[in-house]
C-alpha cells in the first residue's frame, strides 16, 4: 500500500492506494506542475514468505471416561505442550499465495511407583510414561492483507494434510503407539515489519484430526487396533505463538 497526498478543490487530501493502481509519480509535486513521465508498472510486493516459530499448545480431545480416576491429573497434564512450525508461500498477487505447512507437536509425562496385578494376581511395579509427538504437514492456501498503518500483515494460511501421531509410552514395559489421518491445519497472525524483510510474527492456530485405528508394538510384536468410537484419539489442539517472518 502507498500513502499519497493530493490536491482537490484546492484543498490538501490524503490516501491510501494499493501499488498496482499507481502508473506513474512525481517527486515533490506542489513544485511540479508539469505532466509527470510515467515510470512503469511499480506494482512490486513481496513474493516470497518464510516462517519459524514455536509456543505453546493444547489438545482438545475429551478426557476417556475409561480412564480410572487415579490417572486423570497425569492425563489431562499430557494435553498441554509445546509446538514447532514452519511454512513457505509464494503470492501470485498481492493477497493470495500457495505453499506448504509443517507443525510439530510435543508433550511428555511421568509417573513413577505404578503397579498392574496380571490374570494371575501378581502385582508388579514400576514405571508409566508418554512421550507423544504429532507432526502436521500439507499443501497450504496463503491470504495476506497490508494494514494501513505500520507495515504490518494480517496473515492467515489453511492447509490440508496429513497427520502423524508417535507415542513412545512405558506402562511398566516399553511400547510404541502410532497411527495417521487426514487432517486440517490454519492459522491467523500478524507481521511486524522489522527490518531487512524480516518480521516478527504472533499468532494462533487450530489443528483438527481424529485418528481411529492405531499400531501398537510391543515385545517386537505389532499390532493394528481399531479403536471403538467412544475411544477415538481426538488429536485437534489449539496453538498460540511466536516466530520469525522473512519476506521476499
């Protein structure tokens, strides 16, 4: 956008003007009454965005009702977490582009002094734990808006992909969870110009998924299980966040 001032009526206004509507300008036109030599097209924008960034997340799935009372707390300390993400845009004008979205999700917990008592009535002690980690990555649709004043973007990126989902969990043994579906991924934010092309950006995203069958291994044996509808794991959080933007 370009702030223009101008006369009408013999009165002093001002403006705000997308660049691709500016043909031509002249320098210091209260001086310049002559008609000014046009200069080309000056419709240049950034083309190009990258961004890093990092914070804080929580799932949104519903606590199991299957889950004994004793272990509530240390699964519902399990929803909160931190997140990585990073995406590419190249605009093909001024407010739409197309690129690629990748987050990551991490949370972990641990609790020591647990017992199972097997068919058999032996009770054995030990250890339960969760390290979980869930990745998002899919092509992503880029809207931008310049805000009037200050340089800032108003940015938002929506994205259909896929979703992976890693528990690497301890109940006494070790065993791995995994399992993917197909999910969707946005954020909104804005861009504060700094300098260079480079922006400081705060945001916040959501993320939706539901995964219903998982694999489970185990004692080097695996095992698909499809999970009843009750016990879906939901995988949908919420992303609040900062980062580094880069324009081009």
């Amino acid at each position: 956008m370009v702030h223009i001032t101008f006369l009408k009526d013999s009165i002093e206004r001002k403006a705000v003007l997308p660049r691709n509507m500016i043909a031509y300008y002249a320098v210091d036109y209260k001086n310049e009454w002559e008609e000014p030599n046009p200069v080309g097209n000056i419709s240049e924008y950034p083309k190009f965005r990258a961004s890093i960034g990092a914070g804080l997340s929580n799932l949104l799935g519903k606590t199991s009702d299957n889950i004994p009372a004793d272990f509530i707390p240390y699964t519902e300390e399990l929803k909160s977490g931190n997140h990585f993400a990073a995406d590419v845009t190249f605009y093909v004008n001024e407010r739409i582009g197309f690129g690629i979205k990748y987050s990551l999700f991490n949370t972990k917990n641990q609790l020591n002094n647990i017992y199972i008592v097997d068919s058999a009535g032996t009770v054995t002690y030990g250890v339960m734990e969760d390290n979980i980690t869930i990745q998002f990555v899919g092509p992503a649709l880029g809207i931008r808006q310049t805000l009037p004043r200050g340089g800032a973007q108003l940015v938002s990126n929506l994205s259909l992909g896929i979703i992976t989902y890693v528990d690497d969990a301890r109940v006494i043994e070790k065993l791995r969870i995994t399992g993917s579906t197909l999910g969707f991924s946005g954020d909104i934010g804005l861009d504060f110009q700094l300098e260079g092309g480079f922006h400081l950006g705060i945001g916040f995203g959501l993320t939706i998924g539901i995964i219903k069958e998982v694999q489970v291994e185990q004692g080097g044996v695996s095992q698909a299980v499809d999970l009843d509808t009750k016990e879906y794991n939901n995988v949908s959080r919420f992303d609040l966040g900062i980062g580094l933007r880069y324009y081009l």
